[in-house]
C-alpha cells in the first residue's frame, strides 16, 4: 500500500483518495461557450506517462488537493492545497 | 513443409518427428511503404490487418509492435467474452464479435479454444433482483440470448457457493448469458497473426512507432525505431497508450489509463463450469482448461503506467471471492499481474478518423475488449479501407464527447468487463 500526503492530515492510504483530473483544467466561464469547448473541458484528458499534476480529494477530511505524481514509477513529487499558488 | 493445421498433419508430423513444422509467421524488416500501416500488435490490431486482407483485399499491410505481438492487454486479460449488454449499440457491437468468435477457429485454422460455457451475474439482494430482471429483459429485447435464474437454479449451476444463513453475499438470482464463456488470449493474437501473415500482411515487433509523418495536415506515415516508413492511412490501436499517440498527432482523448488486475490459483480438479460474476463484490471468476482459478476484480483506481497492481485492489477481490466460495481459501495463488486499461467516462469504446486526417484510431476498450477484438478489427478495418464508418461503429465516434450522445454502458448495465 503506498501513503499520499495530504496537505491537510499528512500522509495516508491510496485507498482514501479519490482521483479528479488533470490539474489547471479550467472551468469555462466565458457567455457562450461552444459544444467542443466543454466537450474538451468535461472529457479530453492530458493522460501523462510520467510527472502529472493532478486533482485529488482526500474523502477522510474531504479536501481537494493537486498531488504531482510520476504515473510511470508512482512516485509522488509533492502535494499542495488549491489555495496555494494561484488556483482558481 | 506443413502449414495447415490438422488432425491428419498432427499424424504425419508425428511420423517426420515433428520437423516439418513451419514459424506461424515471417519476421520480416519493414519495407518503405505500404498501403495501411497498424500500430499495435495487440488483438485489436492483428485482427484489422487480417480483415483488410480478407473483407477489403488491402494486403500491403504491415502490423508494428513495440514489444512482442500479444504482450499488452491481449495477453493478460481473464479471457471472457459475451455480449450481454444494455444499449442496442452495444449490443449490435459485441453481438457480432461474439458470432465472429463463434466461427473463428475454423476460419483461421487455429484454434482458440471457444468455451461457451455460460456467464452468470449474480443478484444479492432483492432490489438487485429487479435489475438484474430489467437488464435481462433488455437483453431479449435486443435478441441477445438472456434468461433470469431463480436462487435454486443457481444453486445447481455453483454447488460450491455460499449458500448458508451466515453469507455475507447470499443469492437472490442471476441473470446468465449461456453463449457467453471464454477463449484462449494469446491464441486470438497469434490465430489472426498467422492467418494475416499468410494474406502478405508483415508483422513487425520490437519497432517501436515514435511520431507520425505529416505531410500538408494529413498524416502519411510512422516514425520508428527502424525508421521512417510511409502509408497511405494509419490506424492506431494501442489500448493505454492511445493518449500518447493522440500527443503526438496534436490531439487529446477522452482517456485515461489505469491498471487492472487479475491473479491465478494453482491448478486444481474441475470445480467451476461456468463464469460468475457478482457485482457487488466487483470479482470474477473462472476455472482455466489448465485447472486454474483465474481471478479478476474493479480498477486500480489510481491513474497508472506500470504494470503492476496495487495491494489493496486485490485484497478486495480475493476477499469478495473467499466470501463467495469459502473453500478456495485451500488455494495458493500462483501468480498475479495487471495491464494498463484505457479507460473512457462513458465505458464504450471509440472507433473513428482521429482529428489528423488520415489517421484512425480503435482504442478505449477498458476493461473489457478481447471479448470484442473481431469486431473491433473488423470495424477498423472498415473505416481504412472506405474512409466512412460501418453503421455499427458509427455511434462509438469521438464526435458524441461533444453531441452528448454518450453510450454510458457503465451506468446502463452496471458491468465493467
Ligand atoms: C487484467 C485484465 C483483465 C481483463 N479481462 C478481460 C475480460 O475478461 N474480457 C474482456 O473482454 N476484456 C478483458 N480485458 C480487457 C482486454 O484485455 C483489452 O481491452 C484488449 O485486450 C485490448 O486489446 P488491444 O489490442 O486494443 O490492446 P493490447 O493488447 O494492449 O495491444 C496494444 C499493443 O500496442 C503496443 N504499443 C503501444 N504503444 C506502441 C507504440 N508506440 N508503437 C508500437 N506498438 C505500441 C503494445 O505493446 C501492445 O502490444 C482485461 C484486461 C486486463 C488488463
Ligand atoms: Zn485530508
């Protein structure tokens, strides 16, 4: 079993997590948003082979989190709050 | 020389000591060019090189592998094919690769080892009765072979399931696929390999296929570790690495990789004649003609390149099968491995002309594609011969990411593989 670190509880079970997607996709906001453009938000993923910062939720304390992780080798680079470093 | 494949030939090898036997296929080096270039040596690929050779007559074909022919997901899976699904586009997809595997040993000579000997999904409680009598009731609809079994009725077909007061999963009914059953992986690769090298089709591995040649927008070939070499159309169907191949040809999928698991007990006398399947517990599992129980469960559920699986997965599966049958805790598991899964959110696959003109793709089978490799080759095939959809392909295109039109098997029959 591998342990993720959670920004918030510090590292825990694989088995807490849940995965959300790639990392900086961003909700279109704009008035008129064309079919392709959500098609590309709601669906088209990035699916790295190697380093991948991604969204995380933590379902014990519920936060969501961006973990950098290596899909290749599993290794985790580090995690952060969304609230850092200029999320939206 | 011996090529064809019977019982006479067996004989009068038997009698030459066995030297006449000729390699299934060439190792050929790739030429310059050809007509149709595949990626992926996997089933899915080797399938549509055969089916251009034999439904289109396109035989300047060649098949590129990165590693050996049948090594991906082709050669790891737990073997189940049926075609009990719940939308009729799934249904007319799976139907005609299960009809296609019906047929395919005597087609191509070899033998791939059909055993049609039913699939039950199991119902544990009594809302799950009722679903599992919707779903049944879809099947029939959609002609595809399905009936409702009553508690005792399975209790005939699996004597050695937990029947008693105290299980954790006790039986309510099941709904059975009686075509349904498994065939021999990696005689499905080599089977179409054999057959589609006879047709002229070179089957080139160890060749790893790096980027695509574009020439004015449209996509005209492959570069690879042994070089470049151009095509007229190029399909790809690599399974869990289709996203990296997407990259390249300047475009995203609606993909993402995962790996999935299975494990196999020692061999043991025949004790399970059919393939069960609770959904509740998310395990499968069946008796291999070698005697050995072969164990599948749900998605590592962490994105994933590496071919290995995670502990806790497997814990899960295990212990929803030592619920189910509580005398294979005398097994020891013999060996244990995943493969990397292209998973798509609607749990259907995608077959379609990619946004790079020329280049097509066959990928997003999940969990669940050998049992659908003929008709995947056979509708891959179609597209790069014609250029259009087969009516039966059409609804999986990429198009319906953004109509809406999504076939969420996932949702419909509540089964991943
Ligand atoms: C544990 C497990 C159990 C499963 N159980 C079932 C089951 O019971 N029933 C069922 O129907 N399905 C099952 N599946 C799913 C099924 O195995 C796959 O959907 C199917 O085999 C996909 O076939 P394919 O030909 O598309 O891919 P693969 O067999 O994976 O072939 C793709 C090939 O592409 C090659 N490749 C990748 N990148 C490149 C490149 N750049 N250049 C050249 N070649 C490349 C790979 O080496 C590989 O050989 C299971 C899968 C797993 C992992
Ligand atoms: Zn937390």
């Amino acid at each position: 079993m591998q342990l993720f670190p959670c920004p918030f509880c510090g590292p825990r079970s694989e088995a807490e997590f849940h995965f959300g997607g790639d990392a900086g996709n961003v909700r279109p906001d704009e008035d008129e948003v064309s079919a392709d453009r959500w098609s590309s938000y709601l669906y088209m993923r990035h699916n790295q082979k190697g380093m991948s910062p991604s969204i995380w939720m933590h379902m014990t304390c519920g936060e969501l989190f961006q973990l950098d992780r290596d899909t290749l080798t599993h290794s985790v680079a580090g995690s952060k709050a969304l609230t850092e470093g200029g999320h939206r | 020389m011996t090529r064809h494949y019977s019982a006479l030939s067996v004989f009068k090898e038997g009698l030459n000591s066995q030297k006449g036997w000729q390699k299934a296929w060439r190792s050929p080096e790739p030429k310059k060019r050809y007509d149709v270039i595949v990626v992926g040596g996997g089933g899915h690929g080797l399938a549509t090189a055969y089916y251009l050779a034999k439904n289109h007559g396109i035989r300047n074909v060649a098949v590129i592998e990165r590693g050996w022919i049948g090594g991906g997901n082709t050669g790891r899976n737990t073997t189940v094919v049926r075609s009990n699904y719940f939308f009729p586009q799934s249904v007319a997809l799976y139907d005609l690769s299960l009809k296609l595997f019906e047929k395919l040993s005597s087609e191509l000579n070899y033998n791939i080892m059909l055993s049609q000997r039913g699939m039950l999904s199991l119902a544990h409680s009594m809302p799950e009765m009722e679903m599992a009598a919707r779903s049944a009731n879809a099947m029939q609809i959609n002609g595809v072979d399905a009936e409702l079994l009553s508690r005792d009725q399975v209790r005939e077909l699996l004597p050695l399931y937990n029947f008693s007061k105290e299980s954790r999963y006790p039986v309510h009914g099941a709904v059975i696929q009686r075509r349904a059953g498994t065939a021999r992986h990696d005689a499905v690769a080599w089977g179409y390999a054999r057959a589609a090298d006879r047709f002229g089709v070179d089957i080139i591995q160890n060749c790893e296929v790096q980027d695509f040649i574009q020439n004015g927008g449209i996509c005209c070939g492959v570069r690879t570790t042994k070089g470049e070499i151009l095509a007229d159309r190029v399909g790809v169907a690599v399974a869990g690495h289709s996203s990296q191949m997407a990259e390249r040809a300047g475009f995203r999928l609606p993909v993402v990789s995962y790996a999935l698991q299975a494990c196999v007990s020692e061999p043991v006398k025949p004790a399970l004649d059919t393939v069960v399947l609770s959904p509740a517990t998310g395990t499968y599992v069946s008796q291999s003609d070698k005697g050995e129980m072969v164990v599948g469960g749900g998605l590592d559920r962490i994105p994933s390149y590496s071919q290995r699986g995670n502990l806790p997965v497997l814990e899960t599966a295990i212990a929803g099968l030592l619920e189910m049958f509580p005398s294979f805790r005398q097994l020891k598991l013999m060996r244990q491995w995943s493969g990397i899964v292209d998973v798509v959110p609607d749990s259907s696959p995608i077959l379609d002309e990619t946004p790079l003109p020329g280049l097509f793709i066959n990928c997003g089978w999940g969990t669940g594609g050998f049992k659908a490799i003929p008709a995947g080759g056979t509708l891959l095939a179609h597209l790069l011969a014609t250029g259009r959809h087969h009516d039966i392909s059409r609804p999986f295109g990429l198009d319906r990411f953004s109509s809406g039109r999504l076939i969420d098997e996932a949702a419909g029959s509540g089964i991943t593989h």
